[in-house]
C-alpha cells in the first residue's frame, strides 16, 4: 500500500472543483483511494461563516457562561450559537462543548474551525460531506477516472487515548467498513475481530502524509490497498442505543 | 509513505524472537517503523492462558450474572475473572467488560483474546507492550539494524463510532504524538489541531495491510514516513482527570 500526497493544491475557493484540481495533479488509477481534507471540500462549498452571522440565544448565552465558570476561559457566545446551529444533539456543554453533527459525526465544537479560513471567522464542515465525496467521485469519473474511491476525512480527538487522529466524515465508492463475521483464524476457531472501519484507518494513514499547517496537503492517493472479498457495511457513526458513552453521557453533567 | 507486510512468518511460539524472525525476512532500513501485532508478541511471551487458571472470585460471579441478565448471553465467570486480572479499573461491567489494562489501554474484555490461540483458551495483551517494543528494537539493533522505531499494535472498538481501528500499545524509537502547538496554517493563524497521535495512526495505516484470520500477516513495514521537526510526547492512555467520559461513566451503570 502505498500513500501519496496531492501536492501543489491551489488555495480553495468557494465554488472550486475539487474534483478537476486534483486530477489535474494526481496521477489516479482504477483502484486508488483518494481522501480529500474536509477543509478544502468546505471551502469549495462555501461552508465560511461568521461570527456576527450568529445572533445569540438564551441556550448559547448560559453554555458559554458555564464554560467560563468552569475552564476559565472566555467563550464568545456567537460561536457557541454557531456550534449549535450545527449540531443535532449536545453531549457535553462544558468544559468544552461535544456535540453530534447533522450527519452523525461526533467532535468537539461541531468540527468548526477557527484556524485555515481566509478572511472569515470560521469554517463549518461540509453539511453533508458523503454527498460531497460523490460529487467529487462523480467528477472524477465524468473526466473518464473510474473507479476511485473518495473519502472525506477530518482530525478529531477521542476518549480514553490523548490526541487527534485522522478520521472518516463522508464515503464514495467503498463500504465504510470491512465485515470479518464469519471469517475464520489459521486454527479455524472463528475471529474475535468482526468489523474493520477502513474508511477511518484511510483516513489515519493519510493524515500521517498530509500534515497540518502551512506544509499540509489536503489531498492523498491511496494505491494498491483493496477492500477484497468481504461484506461491507456502511454504517459508521453510532446511535445513541448502540453506545452506553452515549447513554452516559446523557445522564451526567460536570458540576460548577 | 509505502506499507508492505511481512509475508512467511511461522506460527509463533513462547520464547521465539521476534526481532530474528522479522529481520530475516523484511529488507528493513533506517527510518522504518515496524508494526508488530501484540498476538505474535503475546505468544511469543508465553501470554496464553486457560480458564481453569482462574479461581472464580465473588465479583467475577457477579459481573458474570449481570451480563447474562442485560445481555442474554451466557458469560464464564472464569472468563470475567480473567479480565478482572488483567485490568486495574473495572468502566463497565455490563452488557460487556470494559476496563483499563495494567498499563493504561482501556479495551472490552481488557483485549483478552479468544481466537488465534492454538491449545489454550485465552491469548492476554503483552504484560507491558512499551517494554515489548523496546526488546524488539533492541534485538534488531543487535543484529545491525539500526534506528527502527517499533510500535506493538491491537485493534479495538471505540464510542462515537462503529468498528473497530488499529491502535497502538506500546511503542520505542519514536514519541507517540506529534505536537503542532505554535505551528501555523498558511495565513499565518496558529493551528486548531494540536496534538497527533501518530503511533494510533500508524497503528491503523498497518491494519489496513496485515488483514485478519487464516491470511493475516502480524508485522508491516512503514518507509518513507517520518516524525519529522515538531515535539513530541509519550503520553497516549488519558488518566481519569483528562477523560469527562470516564468521569462520566464512573457515575452510571445500566440497569438490569
């Protein structure tokens, strides 16, 4: 398997196609993931904002009152809006804000970036970024490059284990996940490992190659990795019923 | 980056030398990093074990009971007490055993294994996978192979998201994390992404190649990537002050 970065990416602009930029840059085969930084598919759709955009409610005003209580840092109570508006569900409040997307991805503040946005406050994600990575699939193929895989990735943090990782937003052309069910050891006792997210560990090994700053390339070839003869399954995030985190969560709240 | 599997390693058995049987088949260079799955290493430190090891302890009883209640299926107390060993901090006892390891990673069933296990039971996690690494490294540099970072790797679940990634257990030759703190994006703004986990993401980069079952190969070899100019840190399994979901899931249990 191999990994290579899309490199002299121009910076992106609302309306760019994604799609044309990298295959005029990248050499893509039949068979090639390709993962695309959900900066950029935000910016080529427009996805800035600002914070004056967001007229505050009485939600947004205690939320970030709490967290200045309780991290002692100052919140601005537009951005907590703004984090809102994207969100469906809200996790934890404070100290910092974790919230579920509108497609079901879980991250602290939404997934809204306040660093690599010109000229703007912020950059919210792509609102749906699976239909972002089929448009750019589709791109792709409508300049006669077939069967390439698309995966929109973001960096966020997890439980239990400190840092960020590369991570799946949105998919095209591939199952999220890889289903081992069934499948058995060189003893023949059948595998404890069932479900394999593909799309997420693409997604790590191209953030080891992208980079963040002002080095980063927001576009990766995966070549020669395939998905192989197995069932797949496009389910990734988690609904609160399949994840006692969740239902924790739920049920707890810091104190002041 | 380019990941190639090691191909042709026997069946490991305790006492056998991982470092010998990698070096004599991978062409491994300075600036590798080599993955090794923590089942070959487990084995070849004699981790198996047998449900008849483990006295049944009134907890275990308990735990086993519970989780037959909530989730209906028959659990071995014996099984439930091997975890308990295994584990410093019990997170959730039911409908399935989450726990921390002794050495930080916090996994269902403390990562104990029930297949790839031949003539016993049970294959427990290496006892302390960092120390693993290091023997590992150590025996390749005895053997003139210089400057190889080694990460032992496992696969597990996580909340938020369905499936399950490759992770990192313990690593040597390299820091865990990449800190980009005080590095900038292109228009000069500091950086919202600040720590990387790199040893996860290599971690998962390598499960991509190694596969599962009869077909699986346990060791990948990682060229063309590097740590490059940045901080580093070795801090990877969140304590309980750093984590609001432990915290959280300290206060909850489900209800029978």
């Amino acid at each position: 398997m191999e990994l290579t970065p899309v490199t002299d990416l121009p910076e992106i602009r609302p309306g760019d196609d994604i799609a044309a930029l990298v295959a005029d840059r990248a050499d893509l085969e039949a068979g090639d993931v390709l993962t695309v930084a959900s900066t950029i598919v935000s910016k080529a759709e427009g996805r800035m904002a600002n914070l004056e955009d967001y007229p505050v409610s009485g939600r947004a005003e205690e939320i970030a009152a709490r967290i200045e209580a309780i991290a002692g840092e100052e919140k601005d109570p537009r951005f907590a809006q703004a984090v809102l508006e994207e969100s469906t569900e809200l996790l934890i409040d404070a100290p910092f804000l974790l919230t579920e997307t509108r497609f079901g991805h879980i991250n602290v503040n939404a997934g809204i970036d306040r660093s690599n946005v010109p000229d703007h406050d912020l950059l919210l994600l792509p609102k749906k970024p699976t239909e972002s990575a089929e448009r750019i699939r589709s791109g792709l193929e409508a300049r006669g490059i077939e069967d390439v895989a698309v995966i929109v990735t973001d960096t966020c943090g997890r439980p239990f284990r400190h840092g960020q990782r590369g991570v799946a937003l949105g998919w095209a052309g591939m199952p999220a996940s890889r289903d081992w069910r069934g499948e058995l050891d060189r003893d023949g006792h059948e595998l404890g490992v069932t479900v394999q997210s593909v799309v997420d560990e693409l997604a790590s090994a191209a953030n080891l190659v992208t980079g963040e700053g002002a080095g980063g390339t927001p576009a990766v070839v995966v070549r020669d990795w395939a998905f192989g003869d197995h069932a797949g399954s496009d389910e990734l995030f988690r609904a609160v019923e399949d994840d006692l985190v969740r239902q924790a969560l739920r049920e707890w709240s810091i104190d002041d």
